[in-house]
C-alpha cells in the first residue's frame, strides 16, 4: 500500500511541476531567487476539504458488515416469530432499518427502488404532540411505499381512561408506552424491529439485541438472555413478546455514513433552516403551541437541524449548517456529546430515567 502511494505521489509531482512553470504571471525575482507563482488550480495545504468528495474515499467496509448483521437479525426475528411489526416513527433510525428490511425482503430494481412488500406491517405511537414534517413525512413515505401502517393514538388511551395527564401541557413521551402496549395486545405482535443504538444512552448500552419482555411488556435488565455466537434464544410464553434491535451495534456516525451512502429520504427538519426557539438549561426549546416561551424568555430566529426526533415537549434542535448528509457526516466526526444527551429533555431529569421508562415497557 505504501509503495503504490508513493508512486502515485511521484507520478503526480511533474503534472504539479509543469503546471508551476506554465503558470501566469511570470516569476518575479527576489534577492536573487526565482520563486515561481502558484497557480489557482493548485489548493493550499490548510485549505478546508470537501467532505463530499472525501466520502466517496472513506472505507466503508465497516458498513457493509453492519448492514450484513442488521439484515441477518431481521430475517431471523421473521423467521422465529409468527405476527412482527417493524417500530416506523419516520426519523432517521426508523429510515435506516426499513431500508434494511426492504433490502432483506424485497428485490432490488438497482436504482434505489424496491419491488415487492415487507412481510409484517410498520407500526408507530402517535402521542398527538409530534412534528407535524415528521407525520407528513411518515404517510408520505408509506405511501409511495404501498406498504401497510399500523398507529396506536395516545388520544386514545386518554379517552379510554389508561393514560391520566396531570396538565394538558404535559410531556407525552413516558406516557406512549401505555398506547404501544395496546397496540401490540390489540395486534398480538410478537416481536417488534426497532431502531435503538447502543451508543445513544446508558441503559440502551446494556441491552441485547433481542430484548425479551413479560407479559407486562417490561423489561428486566437481570435476566437478559446471553447471546454467544450470534445464537438468539427467542423463545415466548403466551402474552409476553421480543423488542429486536438490528442497528444495535451502530453509531450515530455509522447512520448518517449510510444514510449518505443509501441516499435515504429523510424529513427536512434533519438538515439546517430556521426556526424560533428559545434557550433554557442549556438547550435550544423549539417554539411550538405545546412549548410557548415562559416569562423572562426572549424567543430568537436561530440557524439548526435536529439530531433526533421525537414529542416535541421534549425534542431539541442544535445550531447547525448542515445541508445535506455529508455536511451531518462531517459534524457528527467532531461531537462529544450524545445526541439524547443534546437534545432531550426528558433524559436529563434522572441519570436512570431512560432504564426507568424502560422496565415499565418504553422501547
């Protein structure tokens, strides 16, 4: 590798050679030396590069045994239980697995599209108090793809009387495993695809890729199935069912790589526009009719995109430029802080509150 580098470094140097000689203006003469201009053609060495020409040069190796897993562990869970459902909230995770499942299920017409249908339905939880890009989005998606949506509405759960809001104003977002619990007893759903990562929070790190769930839809952290050898233990009793997580072992840079590489849609709010929000403990607040600004907060016009998605009381955006997935690829090389950790509200309020809302059933 080293000597082909090297060869194609010399083979380089008389095309930079010539093109030094022939360049305009002429050289000018400085206490005797000759120094010859430098061409427009030729870049500086600190010039900023373009990550969209470098992508096509990253070895994405790594993402080709990533998606190899990720579509194993979706044709196992299809193989191994009778009634799958594939989790589809139209943000980017979601998008990625589904377009996993389509290259696991469905034939390829080599230009991006699939022909064919999943073999289970799509499933979301609607808490009412989503994006309204990001519903428009979902539909939108499943339509073109002709494929089958499933929504379990919070609202209902209100109406029926199994959710209770202390205020109408009230986050959501805990409150949807009651709705997702309904949803899976009404369609008897056995195993549910997920788009859940490991690096996103503490108790998703510890999670297996199959994640069993009594009969109560709760997980116990304890009695986790060991899973040596890729060997998936996905044995139920009546009434309890499976979370499966194919991208498990992904990151959050591994996603938007893919994401750049697949050219998968996403909703517009990934990428940079402009938007009212308002600062407070640290985060940019989105000013929605569910987050009005409180007394003493100045609302401000601000450059961002979101990082991930979700009830809007308590998803924030960051400030961004990025326009397009490569611009997302190159500012998530330089993050420190992860995406739930920059954005979410209602992780912060405990160091267990996602293992919390875990045990009681949350995705």
């Amino acid at each position: 590798m080293a000597s082909a580098r090297t060869s194609s470094a010399v083979a380089v140097l008389p095309t930079i050679t010539s093109a030094i000689a022939d360049a305009s203006p002429p050289s000018t003469p400085t206490s005797g030396l000759t120094i010859p201009a430098i061409p427009a053609c030729i870049a500086p060495m600190n010039a900023a590069a373009d990550i969209g020409q470098m992508l096509p040069d990253l070895d994405q190796t790594h993402l080709d045994w990533l998606e190899e897993e990720a579509i194993f562990i979706l044709r196992e869970s299809v193989a191994a239980f009778e009634r799958p459902a594939l989790l589809f909230s139209g943000g980017k995770d979601s998008c990625v697995v589904l377009r996993l499942a389509e290259k696991a299920f469905k034939n390829s017409m080599g230009d991006g599209r699939f022909k064919g249908r999943l073999p289970f339905p799509l499933l979301h939880v609607d808490t009412g108090h989503n994006f309204p890009e990001v519903i428009e989005f979902r539909d939108r998606r499943v339509a073109e793809m002709g494929e089958r949506l499933v929504v379990g509405h919070l609202e209902d759960s209100i109406r029926r009387g199994t959710v209770r809001l202390a205020h109408p104003l009230e986050s959501r977002n805990g409150h949807q495993t009651v709705a997702l619990l309904e949803a899976i007893e009404e369609h008897r759903f056995d195993v549910l695809l997920g788009g859940a990562r490991r690096d996103e929070e503490k108790a998703r790190a510890k999670e297996r890729i199959f994640s069993h769930r009594d009969s109560f839809g709760q997980w116990q952290p304890k009695e986790q199935r060991p899973e040596l050898w890729t060997l998936f233990n996905t044995r139920i009793r009546p009434g309890e069912h499976m979370r499966a997580f194919p991208i498990s072992n992904w990151t959050e840079l591994d996603v938007w790589l893919y994401i750049a590489r697949e050219n998968i849609p996403l909703p517009a709010m990934y990428y940079t526009h402009q938007r009212p929000v308002m600062r407070r403990k640290g985060l940019l607040v989105p000013l929605t009719e569910v987050t009005p600004a409180v007394d003493g907060e100045t609302v401000e016009i601000a450059q961002v995109r979101f990082r991930t998605v979700g009830d809007m009381t308590c998803t924030c955006p960051v400030e961004s430029d990025a326009a397009n997935a490569a611009d997302v690829v190159a500012e998530t090389l330089q993050v420190t802080v992860s995406e739930r950790g920059a954005t979410r509200m209602d992780d912060r309020t405990s160091e267990a509150s996602m293992e919390r809302r875990k045990k009681e059933g949350y995705f």
